[in-house]
C-alpha cells in the first residue's frame, strides 16, 4: 500500500489575476507486465519490483483579459524516485537478444532518478460563443541518474548503452472547436 497526499494553494491578486501552486507526492506500482514478463525472451521477470515514487510541484500564474480571453504560465517539476528501468545482465537465457545486447537478459530494477521540469504557457480564447481557440506551447526537460548500488555490479557495464526514451522537447497543440446548430461541435 502507499499514500498520495496532495496540497494546493491559490492566491487572487486581483480580479482577472490568480497564482497558485500545487504539491503531490505519488506512488506507481509496478504492472503485471513490468514484474513478470519474458518480454519476447528478451528479459527476465522481477517479482521483487517495487513502486516508483515522485514529488510533483506546478507553480503557475493566470490572467484573465477582455474579450473572454485567458492566459496562463506554469513552470512545473518532478522528481522521480526508484524509477523502474530495465537493465541488462549477462546471461544466455534471452536468445532473441542480438547486437550489443548479445548474451544478456533485460530486468526491470527499481534503479534510477529523473528529473523532469519545465514550462507551459497556453491560451484560450472564445470571440464567440460558439467560437473557441486554444494554443498551448510546453517545453520539457528531463535527466536520468542510475543509482548503481542497487544495480547488480556485472550489469554496469551495459549501462552506458541505455538512455531515457526519447520525447519531444519543444511542443506546440493548437486546438478549434466551433459549436453548430442543433449542438453539434465542429
């Protein structure tokens, strides 16, 4: 079992001007699949896998303008503990394992840190009533550390060749929804 205690707070500067802040800490457990899958004879089940655990902060500002428009800003961060990520360690017993991963089976351990932290600034806009436009523009950083005590010490050495999955850095989401007749959306 494990808790996930959330806080907020949320302050109106004026009539159209609010900042807030938000704190969580949750956990994830593992899936079926993460703990005991052969993944293809390509990895080694872990029954032993335990949940990841994250400290979340979003930190943000929002406007309001004329016209029923709203602006908003956030800057948000997380921090990922006993992340789940799949090792390799030496073994014969994952034949479809090729290339540089030859002679060695994938595990999923409880072995790394990330840090993701970044930036959001959206606005949503509704000239009409039946009218409204939303943009949004995120960017997104993120860093990996392995905490090598808990990975076992044959299994550094093919560390070097895994890397977080990668994810767009830079993202932009337009969006136009038009309310017709007989309310029907467009």
């Amino acid at each position: 079992w494990t808790y996930n205690p959330q806080a907020s707070a949320a302050y109106s500067l004026s009539k159209s001007d609010n900042v807030f802040v938000i704190f969580s800490d949750r956990a994830r457990f593992p899936t079926l699949k993460d703990s005991y899958s052969y993944r293809f004879n390509r990895a080694l089940p872990n029954p032993d896998l335990g949940p990841e655990h994250s400290r979340n902060w979003n930190i943000g500002y929002t406007r309001a303008f004329a016209g029923r428009t709203v602006a908003q800003i956030e800057y948000f961060r997380s921090d990922l503990r006993d992340s789940i990520q799949t090792i390799y360690i030496p073994s014969g017993l994952c034949p479809t394992n090729t290339g540089s991963l030859k002679g060695t089976c994938g595990i999923n351990y409880n072995a790394g840190k990330q840090r993701h932290d970044g930036v959001e600034i959206s606005i949503r806009t509704s000239p009409h009533r039946r009218f409204n436009l939303d943009a949004s523009y995120s960017f997104l950083d993120r860093t990996m550390d392995w905490d090598a005590a808990r990975i076992p010490a044959d299994s550094l050495v093919y560390l070097s060749a895994l890397t977080l999955p990668s994810m767009t850095k830079n993202k932009f989401i337009g969006n136009m929804t038009v309310e017709l007749p007989r309310q029907i959306l467009g």
